[in-house]
C-alpha cells in the first residue's frame, strides 16, 4: 500500500511515478518504462540518482524526485512498479 501511494501520488515526499512514466509506467517518450522491473533494479537506479551517481539532465530531474525518499520508501516503490507487468 505504501509503494502504490508514493507512485500514485508522492505521499508528500516526491511527485507522483505517472507524471513522467506515464500513467501505466511504460514510459513516455525518452523517458524509461518502470512497469514490471526488477526491485533490485529500480532501488538501485533511485539510489544512484538520489547519491548523484547517475549524471545527465534526465538524472537531475530524477535526482529532484528521490531526494527526500529513504530506503523504506525506495523499496516500497521498487515492489510496487515491479508488480506491475506490462
């Protein structure tokens, strides 16, 4: 429950996933499809950005987005994207 409202809506901690992702998180435009991911791989994508790992404009905005995310919420997120099948 937790994940789908972070994704749905921010929970007042970021913006809601749909926003850029797309409604049904297969992406849109240049802008990646997180339906159906691996947890692993999305934690470790929100981590990377969050860190400044990952670098680039669309990892600026990603950065803005997971900054005020902790771990809990991270995989909360992470299982609730990765349990939608595209």
């Amino acid at each position: 429950d937790k994940g789908e409202a972070l994704v749905r809506s921010g929970g007042g901690k970021t913006v809601a996933c749909g926003i850029c992702h797309g409604q049904t998180l297969q992406g849109l435009g240049d802008v990646p499809a997180i339906a159906g991911r691996h947890p692993n791989y999305i934690v470790r994508q929100m981590w990377n950005m969050q860190n400044g790992e990952r670098v680039g404009n669309s990892a600026a905005l990603m950065r803005q987005a997971v900054e005020r995310l902790d771990n809990d919420d991270m995989l909360a997120i992470a299982a609730y994207v990765a349990s939608r099948v595209p």
